[in-house]
C-alpha cells in the first residue's frame, strides 16, 4: 500500500484592508435593516418598561402624567374669577384712593394687573418645563444607540486585522512547506499585530502582496532564494 498523499498548501490570497468608502457604503446599506428592527421592537421595550415602572413605583410613575396634565390644562383654560378678584382686591388695597384721582396710580394698576395674569400663565409653563425635562425613572434600549459610523469603521478594522494575522500564519505554512523563509517574514508578527490595533491598517501587508506577485517571485523562487 502507497503512503498518505502529500498535501499541497496554496499560498493565500492578501486580505483587502477597508477603506473609508466602502465602510460608509456598507454601514449605509445596513441602515434600513436596523431601523426597521428598531421600529419593529422599541416600542415594545418601551411599553414592558413602563409596566416595570408602574410595579416598582407605582406613586412616581404617574406623577409625571399628573403634573404634565395640569400644566396643559392650567396654560390653556382661562384665567378662574376667583383669581382675577383677588388680584383686583389686593391692588386696590395697595393703591386705595389713589385709583380714583392719580392717572398714574391707574396706569399703575393695569400694569400690575396684566403681570399677575401673566404670572398666571408662567406658572403653569414652568411646570410644563419642568415636567417634560424630568429624568425618567428608566431609559428604554435604544437598538440605533451602539450602530454608528465611528464603530462600524472600528468593525472593519478589527475583522481587517484578524484577517492579516491569518493570513500571516498561512504565508508562513506556504513558505515552511517550500523550505524557505524570505526575510521579511520575521516582521509579518509585527505588522499584523499593528494592524489589528488600527495602527498602520494596510500598508505592511498591502506592501507584501505587491512583492508577492512580482514576476521575479511568480518565475523562479529557487533562484531569488539562492541568490
């Protein structure tokens, strides 16, 4: 019976490193998805949030919703007669006899009497204010939050980088296979490792696929070795 037959190990193909076009096209053509995920699935989120938040402080939940209706309801309806009397009874204890003989003192009088309805209204809109910036008991996930530009070009160089370390090893299979080492396989290492932190993304091995594919490499590799 014949031996095991050898295998034959190819040299590999260079991974191609990302350049920032195709990682904007690609983040771009995957944008659609995760929107329609997150408008799929968020405001089911929401809702268990807000059943969560209704058992745990069942007090606080609606308190929000209880104020946010009285602020719309006290900027919106108009001013109560109780109100407006006693506005007008405090000011005519203030300016007395004087409403009826000073034209400045009634001037006076409908100038205080405009601000504290105004004061009325402000009131009510500070409470709104206040209200609709209040700090939610819990935030609801946000499937877009983590899906940016700046982490998908990070993506890309991570998976560039694994792939150069691959690539590296199997080069390495190649040339121990054909009893040789050229010289600048030493820095492969290095160069990988640089890559997959993002320092110096494609230039070493974009530099050593070009020496690869030189034709003095393609014609005669015992020869450039001997030499």
């Amino acid at each position: 019976m014949g031996g095991q037959p050898s295998t034959t190990i190819q040299m590999p193909a260079a991974p191609t490193p990302p350049t920032a076009a195709q990682t904007a096209a690609d983040y771009a053509s995957a944008l659609p998805t995760y929107y329609q995920t997150a408008l799929q699935y968020e405001p089911q989120m929401a809702a268990l949030e807000k059943q969560i938040n209704e058992q745990l402080y069942p007090q606080t939940a609606g308190l929000q919703e209880t104020l946010a209706a009285q602020a719309s309801q006290g900027m919106t309806q108009p001013l109560p007669d109780w109100y407006k009397q006693n506005v007008a009874d405090t000011l005519k204890s203030t300016f007395g006899r004087n409403l009826v003989y000073n034209p400045q003192a009634q001037e006076q009088y409908g100038l205080a009497t405009n601000q504290a309805y105004k004061d009325w209204g402000d009131y009510y809109r500070n409470l709104g204010l206040s209200v609709g910036n209040r700090q939610p008991l819990a935030a609801s996930p946000n499937l877009m939050s983590s899906y940016t530009p700046a982490a998908n070009m990070g993506f890309a160089q991570q998976g560039y980088g694994t792939q150069a370390n691959v690539y590296g090893t199997q080069s390495q299979n190649y040339w121990n296979q054909q009893n040789y080492s050229p010289p600048w396989m030493n820095m492969l290492g290095t160069v990988g490792g640089g890559v997959g932190q993002g320092i110096g993304t494609g230039m070493g091995y974009a530099a050593m696929g070009a020496m690869m594919s030189s034709i003095r490499y393609k014609k005669n590799i015992k020869l450039w070795a001997e030499q």
